[in-house]
C-alpha cells in the first residue's frame, strides 16, 4: 500500500458561475462541488482510480476537518489514518482546517482563494509522526508520497524527518515540493523528487532554458541527494534524470483543468515504481496519466482508458547531456553561414 501524506489538507471548494466572474459584483452560483484536497490527498485519489491501493495520513482540525475525514472516508479511506489535532491558534479561522475556494466562471477560467490552514504547532507535528512511524512498523507500506506546501508552524525539515523515518522501516520516499522544504529534503536521499519547471527554477534562483538546461539543473539536485528527478513542464511535458538514463518525454496537448496534473504525473510515477516497471513505461504512463487529468474536470478524476489511449502518442527520447567540444561548437557555428 502507497502511504501519502498531507500534511496541509484542505476542504476544496469549486463554485460554479453561468457568467463571468466581476470583482465588486454579487453572482448566482450554478453549482458547488466540495471534497478532501491538499496535493497529496489528490495523488492518493488518483492512485486509487487506476486501481492502485493508497492510504492518506493527515492531521486534521474542526469542522472542516471533520468534512475532509467524511470525504476520504466516503471514497473508500481510512478515517483511522487521519491524525486529530488541537493545537490550534484562533488566527487559523473558525472551521479548523483550511479551504480553498475555486470559483470557475463561464469561460472555464478558475480563481482560486487559498486559506492560510491551521498551525500545526509542535505537538501536531509529533503526533503526525507518531502515527506515520506505527503505519510503517505494520509493514504494509511499499513506497511514501510527500506532497504540498508545509501549514504554518511546521519546520521546512520536516520532509526530510519522514524520509529519513521511512528509511529505517526500508521504504523509499517520493517528494513533490518546492523551495526550502525540497532543498532541506534532498541530504535525506529521498527516491525521487518531482518540481515543476517554475518550482526548480524558484528554488535555483534562476531561469532554465531548455530540456538540456533542465535536465542540468535535475543533475544538480541528484548530486544534492535526489535519487531521481522528474521536472514536469506543463504541455511541454517532462525531463526525467533518473539511474537508467535521461529522457524528455511529451504528449498531445489537451485543453481543460490543469490544476492537479502534477499530481496525476506523481500518482503514475509512484504506481511505476511499486509495480518495477522500467523508466520509459513509467514516464508514458506519467506523461499519459496527467495528460488526462488536464482533460478531466475534476483534480484527481483521472479516465484510466483516456490514459490507455493517450499513452500511445507520447514521444519519449533520450538526452544527450555530454558538454559538445569546441571542435562541435565551432563546426555547428560554421554550418550556420
Ligand atoms: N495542457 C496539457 N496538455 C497535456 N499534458 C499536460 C498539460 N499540462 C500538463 N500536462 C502534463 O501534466 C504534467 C504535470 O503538469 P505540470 O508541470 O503543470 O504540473 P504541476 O505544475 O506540478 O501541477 P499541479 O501542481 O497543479 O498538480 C506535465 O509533465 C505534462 O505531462
Ligand atoms: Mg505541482
């Protein structure tokens, strides 16, 4: 069973418009859609609709905790996996846990209204890592899913804590995460990371040119510890710097939600790993499995046959990383006269 943690759940909110959305102005909605939500809780979503066993451990507060217990619960969870905590400041507001509200208007384009979320607070913290270490001692657990932003309170080491927990029990850890938590993260050797292009580079502090920049910069945080690097580029698709070799891969692009695709990559890549498939299967499958999560409407409802039949049009090749000569440079320049 794949153990994905949240740490920063969410009751995601999706209104509806039938028109435009008008700063100032008061709108009808047509229609609202609330469920569980936090990038790791939509990995564990999508894993389970492709037919691959996945628990959710997370702390959770008040009523709007409450509402996300009874939404994993109600798609097929573990409410006993979900870690209650008390420690919490008023500040964090009244129904405990945080919401996002996504107000899609008539033309599909979505606004989004993140809440701050709960501060965990120390206690929460050891009691999230209490409850991750009696998962893992059940021996159940054949890979964790790090994935999302950090609530307030919460050291940015706190990632690397679980992988290094997870690898006293003999597990491997998949991260996505960016910034200080996915800098901290990588002296624990975690398996995999997975940033999106605009993370790596917020994280590098610079822009990155190119699938050979790209791929560059991958091999930079393998040196810092990673594993393996998937960096995903939105339709552009991905550069995977992995043990087997350097690939860019990429799919049709497909227009609709991308919200949650990341996730669906990550959901594909984790059930790769499980089932030892070989890097070029997982990367189409990755490449496949988000490419239908864009298409679909709801983050984490991913049409596993939609995946099956976009797979076939994804373009897998290999990188040449090797630094041309100047002999090279000096030929590729004269060929341009
Ligand atoms: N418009 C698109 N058409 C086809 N495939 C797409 C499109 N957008 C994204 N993808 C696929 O989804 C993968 C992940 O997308 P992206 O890089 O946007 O992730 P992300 O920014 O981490 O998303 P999120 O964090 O919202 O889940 C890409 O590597 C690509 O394979
Ligand atoms: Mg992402």
């Amino acid at each position: 069973v794949l153990l994905c943690v949240c740490l920063n759940p969410a009751v995601d909110v999706t209104y509806r418009l039938p028109g435009p959305l008008a700063p100032g102005g008061s709108h009808r909605i047509a229609s609202v859609r609330e469920q569980p939500g936090g990038k790791a809780i939509n990995v564990a979503r999508v894993l389970r609709g492709l037919g691959e066993p996945a628990r959710v451990l997370a702390p959770v507060t008040g009523r709007n905790g409450e509402t996300v217990r009874a939404g994993l619960v109600a798609e097929g969870f573990d409410g006993a996996d979900l870690v209650d905590v008390v420690d919490v400041p008023e500040a964090a507001g009244p129904g405990g846990t945080r919401r996002t509200v996504t107000v899609v208007a008539g033309a599909g384009e979505a606004t989004v209204l993140n809440e701050p979320g709960p501060v965990l607070g120390e206690g929460g913290v050891s009691a999230v890592l209490e409850r991750f270490e009696a998962l893992l001692g059940g021996g159940t657990i054949t890979l964790v899913v790090l994935a999302g932003s950090l609530p307030p309170g919460v050291p940015v080491e706190v990632y690397a804590t679980l992988v290094r927990i997870a690898h006293r029990y003999g597990v491997e850890t998949f991260v996505d995460a960016e910034g200080p938590p996915l800098r901290a993260v990588l002296a624990a050797r975690p398996a995999l990371v997975k940033p999106n292009l605009a993370e790596l580079e917020a994280t590098l502090g610079r822009r990155l040119d190119g699938p050979v920049e790209i791929a560059a910069a991958a091999l930079g945080l393998r040196s810092e510890g990673a594993g393996e690097v998937v960096v995903s580029c939105g339709r552009d698709g991905l550069v995977a710097v992995t043990g087997a070799g350097v690939w860019r891969a990429a799919g049709p692009a497909v227009t609709g939600n991308p919200t949650g695709a990341g996730d669906a990559l990550h959901a594909a890549l984790a059930r790769g790993a499980v089932r030892g498939q070989d890097w070029p299967d997982r990367l189409r499958d990755g490449v496949a499995v988000s490419a239908a999560a864009v298409a679909a409407p709801v983050a984490g409802e991913v049409d596993p046959e939609l995946a099956g039949r976009l797979r076939g049009s994804v373009r897998l090749e290999p990188l040449d990383l090797s630094v041309p000569t100047m002999e090279e440079v000096t030929r590729a320049a004269g060929a341009d006269r």
